[in-house]
C-alpha cells in the first residue's frame, strides 16, 4: 500500500484553488455537487488504488487527525 502524503505537494496550489472553486460558480446546489462528485471519481480513477482511496476518504471524514491542518490550510 502507497503512503499517504500530508504535506503540501502540489504545483501552483493557487491556482488550482481558483480552478476548484471555479468548478461549480453559477450553478445550483444540486448541479454543484453533481460536478464535484464527477471531479472526486476522475481523481479516484487517476489514484486507483482502492485501499488509498479509501484510507483518504476516512482522513477526510476525521474532524480532527493527520492532515487536519493540511485541508484547512488556506492554500488549499
């Protein structure tokens, strides 16, 4: 199983901050979280690996734990 990265690893986290937040602009409720789910299973399908995948889905659900200040961070 591959290891979780909890430090900042992207390229230009600016920008890719705007292009996220871009992603649903002017769309409604229902038509937002129809994209970004899109979004999550194109990404989920570029990790591909089930138990990684899966091991972020319960660091995301955490309200506190490893990479609590990383997803918080106002870079990302």
């Amino acid at each position: 199983m591959r290891t979780i990265i909890l430090e900042l690893n992207i390229d230009r986290p600016d920008d890719l901050y705007a292009q996220i937040v871009g992603l649903t602009a002017g769309l409604d409720e229902a038509h937002a979280f129809a994209r970004q789910a899109r979004l999550i299973l194109l990404l989920a399908n570029q990790i591909g690996d089930v138990d990684v995948i899966t091991q972020l889905i319960r660091l995301a659900a955490q309200r506190d734990g490893p990479g609590q200040n990383f997803a918080d961070s106002e870079t990302l």
